[in-house]
C-alpha cells in the first residue's frame, strides 16, 4: 500500500500548520494511518543553521538559502519516502512550493528551483491557504523574521503561488475565511483526492 503526501502552502500565519493538525485529527478518527511533518525541520544540522539565518544571525544570499531549504527536505527524504511506503497519509507543513515561491521571489529561476527538487517525494495535493500579505503581518505582529517583514517580497511570494496553483495537482482555499470553514474546504479538498486511484 502506497500512501500519500498532501503539501500546506501559503504565506506565515495561513494557517497552514492549524489545518494539518486538524486534518490529521479528522483523518484518524476515520481510521488512516497519516503524520504531520514541518519544513523547515529544525531539529537537523541544516535546520538549525535555517533557523539561525532567519534570525540574523548568519547572512546567505538567496541562492544559498534556498538550497538549504532544499537540503532540509533531502535530510527527511528516507523517512518520507518510508512512512509512504507503509501507507500513511503525510501533511507536510511547507514543501518543495515554497522554494519556488519565496526563491521566484527573491529573483531566482523557478525551473531550477523545480530541478533541485526532482528526486523528493512528489506531492499528491498541493492545498494553498491563500491569504494577503497584510493580513499575514495582522495575525502576527511580533516576533516576525526577516522574510516575514517584507511586504513586498510577500507580494511576490504570493503571486508565484498563484502561478503554480494553476498546475494540476493544487487546490487552492481562501485562507481569509474562518478557521473552521478552511477546515472545510481542507476536508473536501483531501476527500475528493483520496477517492481517486
């Protein structure tokens, strides 16, 4: 039995995490095998030195980050391609989208951002909680890193997942609405996805 990746993408404070908790509940209480797996994984080497860059603390032009980001993901590789192969269901928190997005942003080619990727584990859904930068920064107004300040790099950020929401294999959700009615369209989203073969 193969099991499934459904990737949360969008801007900070989408939701993206709050859903996948949600969902995980629901889709256990129905009796599936799922996991929930966050990216940036900052229990890794390459994750703790993420975490420091976004603090400040260290200075990599935009190539370079994006490429650790890229090998965070490569440092999880084995487990997710094992926890698929038993058959769970895994709701990744960020995933090979958001290079695109926040790398597209920065001025860097998104066909190479794609290449670099091509040997992870592919996404079976894509679900963007699409919301505006502004609101973003409402829902967070403190303790924001240094991407999260950028309005305008958000901007663009959005603007290429709306280009890639266009691909096959995305769904994408007003993440304006309530929580419980993204939860929703969530569900009905990964309903309709797992009822294919």
């Amino acid at each position: 039995m193969s099991g499934l990746l459904i990737a949360f993408e969008g801007l900070d404070q989408s939701g993206k995490e709050t859903q996948a908790l949600r969902l995980a509940e629901r889709l256990r209480a129905e009796g599936r095998r799922c996991r929930v797996v966050s990216f940036p994984d900052y229990e890794t080497l390459i994750g703790q030195e993420l975490r420091r860059a976004l603090a400040g603390q260290r200075e990599f032009p935009p190539d370079v980050m994006q490429l650790l980001y890229i090998a965070n993901r490569h440092e999880r590789k084995p487990d997710l391609e094992r926890w698929l192969a038993e058959g769970e269901i895994l709701l990744c928190d960020r995933y090979a989208a958001s290079s695109i997005a926040y790398g597209a942003a920065h001025g860097l080619d998104p066909e190479w951002l794609t290449d670099t990727q091509r040997y992870l584990p592919a996404a079976g859904l894509t679900l963007l909680l699409d919301i505006r930068p502004e609101t973003a920064v409402a829902r967070k107004a403190a303790g924001r890193d240094r991407y999260e300040r950028d309005l305008a790099l958000l901007g663009r950020v959005r603007e290429s997942y709306h280009r890639q929401a266009a691909a096959p294999g995305w769904q994408r959700i007003d993440g304006e609405r309530p929580p419980d009615d993204v939860a929703a369209a969530v569900l009905s989203a990964v309903r309709a996805r797992l009822a294919r073969p």
